[in-house]
C-alpha cells in the first residue's frame, strides 16, 4: 500500500524530469546550474525519502517552482 508521502515524491520526481527534460538538460547540467550534487538530482529523480525540502526547492526555483508544507487539518487535543 503506497503513502501520501510516497505518492507526493514519486510527483515531485516525476514533475522534476518533465521539467528537466523540457528544458533540454542532463541531469549533470541541472545539477551545475542549481548548486546540488549530482548525486542529489539523481536521488530526487528516482523519489528517494530523504532528500532535503530546501535543496529541492533550490533546483526547482530553476524552473519557477517551489514547494511548501501546508496543514490540511487542525489537530484537536
């Protein structure tokens, strides 16, 4: 059974490849433009859990894109 969280990077992992293939990058030279390590774009590409949100919103402000947390529900104690 697959996860919110799971669903949610398998879109950004997805989405990020559209966005670099639009573009006419390789993975090496989004890795270049955006400050990462190609290591990390590689990881984001294939939706690994542990990626960090600020380094992903780094490469995708190449793009215009960025992403936020938000709250869908109050906790009530």
């Amino acid at each position: 059974m697959r996860t919110n969280t799971q669903d949610t990077l398998s879109g950004i992992a997805l989405t990020l490849k559209e966005l670099r293939d639009k573009a006419g990058l390789t993975q090496e030279d989004l890795a270049r433009r955006s400050g990462v390590g190609l290591r990390f774009v590689r990881d984001v590409e294939q939706g690994k859990a542990t990626v960090r949100m600020d380094k992903v919103n780094q490469v995708l402000a190449l793009f215009g894109y960025h992403l936020e947390a938000t709250k869908d529900h109050e906790i009530l104690a």
